[in-house]
C-alpha cells in the first residue's frame, strides 16, 4: 500500500463515471452520515483502488465492489487511510476484473468550522442563533465530505440524495425530483448531473427566502438570502438573468443545466464559488442594500455575479485537465467578467477600471518570488497559493492582450470552436492556443509561451536618437535587480495623437526604429528639440500589453505635458502614472521625477486614474516616513494639494445625476485627505458622523462616504480619547448587513495610536468578528500600529494558526503585517519568527512578504540619498 504514499496524483487503473450519493446531516450535533456507490471502470490490472479521503470515517465493514459481470463482490478488502496523503487505499485479495463495477462505502463526518469541505454556517432567525450545512470543495475537498476521485480530470455525473428537516431549503446543484416527508424530516432527491469534476458539487441546507426570474430561454434564476433580506438579492438577480443570456450569445452554446441558483452565505473563505448550477457568495458579493450599499458595492456584486456565470462554460463545462492550468478557469472568468459587465452598465467604463487588475497582477509578478501563469503542483496543499494575481490578474491581462492582438470577433469565434470542441471534457493551455492559432492563422502558441510559461515580464526601455526610437527589453523586476528572460512584446505606439499609430512585435533583446518609416514623423529637428507635430510618444497604447515602459528624459517630459494637457486618455495617463511608481520603487527612476509627474495630475478627475494615484500616495507617504519625518510631512501636504481640486469639484455630497464614478471616487478622495489629516475634511467627517450616530438613515452621511467619515474618526481616537471609537463599535454591533460591518473593520486600524491598533487587532479575533471576516480588520494598518500588529501577529500566531490556519486565509495574515515593514532587520527577525512555523501552503507568500520588505529597504535607502527632495516637495506643493 505504501507505493501510493507522496504522489501528486492517483493512479488511473480505476475511472469513476458516476457517484450515487446519500448524506444526512445533523445540524445541532453538527455532525453527518453517509453512503456512496460508485461506477467504476477498472481500466488496467490492479489488486488495489486508489481514492481520495480526509477527515472522515470509513465503516470498514460496508465497503465492498461487485463487478457488473458477476453480480459477486469481491471479497472485502484491506481498507487503509493515509491522513497525510489524503488517500484511501483498498487492497483486495485478487485482481480486478477489467470493465465497469460498483464500490460502496458508509462513511461519517464532523460539520467543521474551516469554511471547507462539509461546513456549518451559522446564522440568526428571530433572535435564535441557527446553524446551516454548507460545501465549498474547490480546490481539493470534496474529499472531506465523501470518498472520491478529487481530480478535476475525474469527471462524473451525480446523482444525490439528502435527508435533512423537514422545515429546511435543501439545495444542490440540479433540480428536486422528488421530496418525502418523514415525521419531521423529509428525504430530498435531485435529477442525475451532467458530467463534471468534483469540486463544482454544492450542497446547501438551512433557513432561505429567494426570489426568482428566467433568462429569455427559460432557465430559472434564484438568488437566495436569509429569511428578510430578498430585497437585497435583486439586482444581483437582475444581472445573474442577463448575464446568463449574455453568455449564451458570446460562447455560442446555451446554458447547460436547467437552473440557476445563487446564494448568500454568512461564513464564506472566497469571494464567491462557481459551482455548477448552485453559486455559493459571501454575503458582501451577492447581496446589494439600496439604501446602505455603496456604489462600489453594486459594482462588486456584478462582476463577482458575471465572474461566476462565466466559470459555468469557462471552468465547468470544459475543465482544466490539472490546477497547473487554473489560469485558464480563473484569468478569463476575470477577463469576461468585465465583458459582460461593460455590455450591462456602459457607463460604469469598467475596462479602464481593469487596469486595476493589470496593476496587481503586474505587482506580484515583479517579484522574484512570482511564479509562472502554469505552474507545477505537486501536492494539495500547494493548490491554495495559486488562487492569487498571477493566476487572475496577470491571467486576465494576457488574454485582454491576446485578444487585443487577434481582434475581438477572430478571439470570440475561436472560443466558440474551443468550448464546443472540449464541452463536458478537460483541456489544458496548448487546447485554448491551437483553436486561437486555428482561428486567426497567427503563431499564438509561440506569442504566448514566453508569457504563461516563464514567470515575470518586461520592461521596454525607450531612447529617441537621431530621428530613430531605440527600444530594448530586460525583466523588470521591482528590486531592482537585473532579471533573466525574453518575450514576444506586442508594440503598439502613437506619436503626437491617437490618429498616427502602429503595431509591431518585438521579438529580440532590442530594435531600433526609423520614426519617419514608422509614423511619418520624427520627434525632433537637427537641434534636438521636439517637433511639434509629434510633441510626444506613448508606448503601451491602452495599457492593453502585459509590461511596463521606462521612458528616457526628453520622451518623459513631452508625456508629463501631454498628460497635464489632457491630450491623453485616462487609459494611458493612468499607465505612465504606473511605470514611474514602479520604476521609482525598483530605484530605476528618483522619488523626484515621480513626483514631478504627479504634480501634472492635480486637475485629474478620472475615477480610475485618481483611485490609482491615491493608493500610490499612501505608498509613498509612509516610504517617505521611514526616510524621514520631515519629508512624510512635506509629502503629505503635497498630496493634500493634489486631491483638492477633485475634493472641491465632487464636495460631500452627491448631485443631481451624477455617475456612478462620481460617487466611487468621493469616498475614496475624502479618506485619503481624512488619512493625510487634512483639518477641514476631518471636522466636516466628524460632524456628519455624530448626525449618523443620532439619526442612521440621515442623508449627511450616505454609504459612498460612511468609509471617509469612519478613517476621520479613527485618525481623531487615540487612548485617551476612545469615543469615536467605542461609536463605530456601536454602529458594527448594530448593523446586520455585512457591507457595513466590513466598511467599519476596513476603518478601524487606520488610527494613528498603536495602544488603539493593538485593541482593534484583539478586537478582530474575537467571538464579534466573523472568521472570514478578520481580514479586513487588517486592512491599512496605520504606520505608527505596524509594530504592535506584528508583536500582536506572533503572540497570536499558535490562535490564527488553528483557525485560519487549513485554509487559503492565513496566508493574508501574513503578508498584511509582514510586507509594510521597510528594514532589513524586520526582514530577518520575520525570517527568523518564522523559520519553525511556516508550512508548505504559506511558504510562498511569506518570502514574497520578505522581498517586499527588502524592496522597501533599498528604496528607503536610495531615498535618503536624493539631494534637496525636500525642497523640492516644498516647490511642488507651491506650485
């Protein structure tokens, strides 16, 4: 038996084609019994079948298989669990026969309280606290609810049965045939699935209201909700009908199953859960409030909704062979979403918002510590830390780059060819790149390679000499260390307007490119000066390639005025914005010129572009605190200047007809001055504040600014003084709508007292804070609270350790103390702290949480080194 141990895979002598599934759960024992018969096709000489099962008991006694031609079983065999392995062995006494046969086995369970596996939520209903029984099996543990072939390669039909009480919504991922009534429990039964991978079953039981529509075909669409809340789930609803109507147009084959159902559940590790037929959400991504929801909210809820609506073709009808190729599943889930987003509120622009996934995709893969879009995986546990940027975000962005390449209507038919042509099958990367290859006649597999197969990206390094632009390509890495690797970088450049443009591949190290042949213009005269025809060149147009571009000083300056002219679009101020962030903390470029740039962007009111600049000031903020005190308060005061004229143009309160980006962007203003203690948006916060506190549904503080109100409070609480505070506790104690509680968690740390940080922190890990929910607790941590967050962190590492520690969360605890720190002795005591304490499932993000504190070390140290920066900032803010 112990030649299965340590393998990444089963064995394939044994091919399961269909499960026959009963469980009773217990929801007061929490606790549940079972039994499954499995088809087997035994496919190759074996005494042994391999199976996957964890956390569960197996009745020795039931476990038989009987060969359908000789309605016999064999006799019983040795049962066997590898705890480790997360495997089942039996071993019989003879060889199988080859064909198809039926394995039975009973089994029972604990209802855990890891929001994986077989789980219990719990929930309030009329004042009683209840639990419900919940599935989440992505990515590996279906195992930990019935013995099963836990490969997405292993694809099955199902056909279930649940016995539950009789007072209870029992759902699952196809329609109920039949239900018995038996005293006070009742046996439900569910018409058999198509054929899919194990961790797409769902189950769900407990307390539900729902409300229903259908998509123009007529498949039923349900959103559930506890019992009072089915306002909230229409206009996930709403978009979940169109989505699917949608989609079926886009991928050119018609939604599969004949429902749909989507439900909130109170404790949720994810976002959301695509599960066929069944998509399981946390409350926060499925449910919208019109009255206490932001507008972020609502666009949260839709591209959440279409991300899982699209995994029901992209990931559900057609499969990853292996999690190597999550990607695919995850990277254009992400990339559609925003396509069926876009097709429903147009005036979201929610494709210039994707530059915000580009964004984190390209911060993580500017680490050495990234990995590649395929990646090995060699065991379970290592599944978990793929779920990340690369996989979503720098997916996402390679397709938009791809697709952007080939052109939307050559990209949609060959998806088409691919989805029907792998339908109820499994695919990996090379299938999706042979139907686009076979689509659009271009080398997509070679165009691609260099992109999902080696890790990081370029950097183009652009030089204008002599009416010739020379372009070369290196890695980029945010360390600023020189990186190893080549790509195919898709070229697309304009010069001096949108009208004169060109696309070309770049394939070597380095070219050089007569401006003249290539645009018919050149960007300067004999003396060296810009022509005025071509005053600038962007390179990247759109941002719609994968990498980053480092301009030489003259090709900078003609951008630096184009972007404070306006006469570049906010998809490419936003992107040369970018680059210089990078390359500043990479030590490419000074802190002085990114600042020098920023100041072009004071007139900025482009939602996506000032959300970007904000995030990058509280970098810098506190990166300028750790070289100096007296530069963090030039900077911030600089910063202040820069957000005023988008404060005074937005003001508090919302207008007549205002956008939805309007709304967006007010919020997100007013917290960064309330952070940088600007005094009149602090007192104006506070004052709207105690309106709230004396009346909840006052219109001096709606949702889209409650977030900015509640940072200004926290900057004003300190030990002495703990009543704003002790008022947002109040408000979180309150409330029972998730959105709000999350707003308030997300504020809370934000104070500038550590004695106050320490009690938030403690505050996060108790009975008040659901676990799923802890996080946002630790979400910007001021820069005088890092310190007692990471004493709290290792006090407290043996707690988070056994309740986040089987899932993908703990891994956020760990980067969000870890990676603000900016010397190189925290580095080493974090390595140290954690030299006897990681596991395989968070060794990856805790040596990217240790290079981003060296990358704020180095970039502190260069810092200091800038002469006159301080006077500068002065000149900047004056300016």
């Amino acid at each position: 038996m112990d030649q299965f141990k340590g393998q990444p895979r089963l064995p394939k002598f044994a091919v399961p084609k269909r499960y026959d599934l009963h469980l009773n759960p217990d929801l007061i024992a929490c606790t549940f019994a079972g039994n499954v018969s499995i088809d087997l096709d035994i496919v190759a000489d074996t005494r042994f079948i391999v199976l996957n099962a964890a956390d569960l008991s197996v009745n020795d006694a039931s476990v038989s298989f009987t060969p359908r031609s000789s309605s016999k079983a064999v006799a019983a065999p040795k049962v066997a669990l590898f705890e480790e392995d997360e495997i089942m062995v039996l071993e019989f006494a003879e060889i199988l026969p080859h064909g198809v046969g039926v394995l039975e086995l009973a089994f029972n369970g604990v209802l855990n309280d890891k929001m994986k596996g077989f789980y219990r939520s719990s929930y309030e209903h009329n004042g009683e606290k209840k639990n419900m029984a919940v599935t989440q099996f992505e990515p590996a543990d279906a195992r930990r609810c019935f013995p099963c072939w836990d490969e997405p390669a292993c694809k099955a039909t199902f056909k279930i049965t649940l016995e539950v009480p009789a007072d209870l919504v029992a759902l699952s991922n196809m329609p109920v045939v039949e239900e018995k009534l038996n005293g006070s429990l009742k046996t439900v039964s569910y018409q058999e699935s198509p054929i899919m991978s194990t961790y797409l079953v769902a189950i769900v039981v407990g307390l539900f209201d729902y409300v229903e529509d259908h998509t123009s075909d007529g498949v039923k669409v349900r959103v559930y909700c506890q019992v009072g809340k089915t306002d909230q789930g229409k206009f996930a609803l709403h978009v979940g009908a169109k989505t699917l109507d949608l989609f079926k147009e886009y991928f050119a084959v018609p939604y599969p199953l004949p429902k749909m159902d989507m439900i909130a559940i109170p404790d949720f590790a994810a976002g959301a859960m695509e599960n066929y037929g069944l998509v399981t959400y946390r409350e926060t991504a499925l449910l919208y409030d019109e009255q206490h929801s932001a507008a972020s909210n609502k666009q949260r809820v839709a591209t959440v909704v279409a991300h899982e609506l699209a995994h029901q073709w992209f990931g559900n009808l057609v499969t990853m062979e292996w999690w190597t190729h999550l990607w695919l599943n995850e990277g254009f889930a992400t990339w559609v979403s925003y396509l069926a987003t876009d097709s429903l509120f147009p005036e979201w622009k929610i494709w210039t918002q994707f530059l915000d996934e580009s964004t984190e995709g390209l911060r993580l893969d500017g680490l050495e510590e990234s990995h590649p879009i395929e990646v090995e995986v060699n065991h379970a546990a290592e599944i978990d830390e793929i779920f990340d940027a690369i996989s979503y975000r720098k997916g996402a962005s390679v397709i938009r780059m791809l697709q952007s390449y080939l052109g939307a209507e050559v990209f949609q038919k060959s998806l088409a060819t691919y989805i029907k042509n792998h339908a109820y099958s499994n695919a990996k990367t090379e299938d999706l790149w042979a139907a686009l290859e076979g689509g659009s006649g271009e080398p997509v597999n070679k165009l691609m390679s260099s992109w999902t197969k080696q890790k990081g990206y370029p950097v183009v390094s652009a030089k204008s000499k002599d009416g010739k632009l020379e372009l070369e390509q290196s890695r980029f890495l945010s360390s600023g260390s020189p990186g190893e690797g080549q790509w195919i970088v898709p070229v697309t450049l304009c010069c001096g307007s949108y009208d004169m443009r060109k696309n070309f591949l770049l394939e070597s190290k380095s070219g050089a490119y007569d401006l003249k042949e290539l645009l018919g213009c050149s960007i300067a005269d004999g003396s060296g000066k810009i022509n005025a025809t071509c005053s600038w060149i962007k390179i990247n147009v759109d941002q719609a390639g994968f990498y980053r571009v480092k301009y030489d000083d003259s090709l900078a300056a003609g951008l630096r005025s184009a972007t404070e002219s306006k006469s570049l679009t906010s998809i490419d101020r936003y992107g040369i914005l970018d680059d210089s962030f990078a390359l500043s903390m990479a030590r490419q470029q000074s802190l002085a010129s990114l600042l020098t740039l920023i100041s072009a962007y004071k007139e900025e009111l482009d939602y996506t572009v000032l959300s970007n600049l904000i995030a990058i000031s509280y970098k810098v903020v506190k990166i300028g605190a750790d070289a100096n005190q007296e530069l963090m308060s030039g900077i911030k005061h600089f910063f202040i200047g820069v957000f005023q004229f988008a404060a005074g143009k937005l003001g508090w309160d919302s207008k007549q007809g205002e956008s939805h980006l309007d709304a967006m962007l007010r919020g997100e203003v007013l917290t960064a001055l309330a952070v940088f203690g600007h005094d009149e948006t602090l007192k104006e916060a506070v004052r709207r504040f105690d309106a709230f506190l004396a009346d909840r549904n006052t219109s001096l503080l709606p949702p889209d600014i409650r977030r900015a109100a509640y940072v200004a409070v926290m900057q004003r609480a300190n030990k002495s003084d703990k009543s704003g505070y002790e008022s947002l506790l109040r408000v979180f104690r309150e409330t029972d709508l998730s959105q709000e509680k999350t707003r308030i968690l997300g504020s809370l740390a934000s104070c500038p007292d550590p004695v106050i940080v320490e009690d938030v922190l403690n505050f996060v890990l108790s009975d008040e804070v659901r676990n799923q929910d802890a996080l946002y607790g630790l979400s910007g941590i001021s820069w005088e609270g890092r310190e007692v967050a990471w004493k709290w962190l290792q006090e407290k590492w043996e707690y988070i350790g056994n309740t986040w520690g089987s899932g993908f969360l703990i891994t956020r605890f760990i980067s969000a103390v870890v990676s603000p720190f900016a010397s190189f002795e925290k580095a080493k005591e974090v390595e140290e702290f954690f030299a006897t304490r990681s596991k395989p499932s968070m060794a990856r993000t805790l040596k990217q949480s240790i290079e981003r504190v060296h990358i704020n070390a180095n970039w502190v140290e260069s810092i200091r080194k800038e002469d006159n920066l301080t006077q500068l900032v002065a000149q900047l803010s004056s300016n």
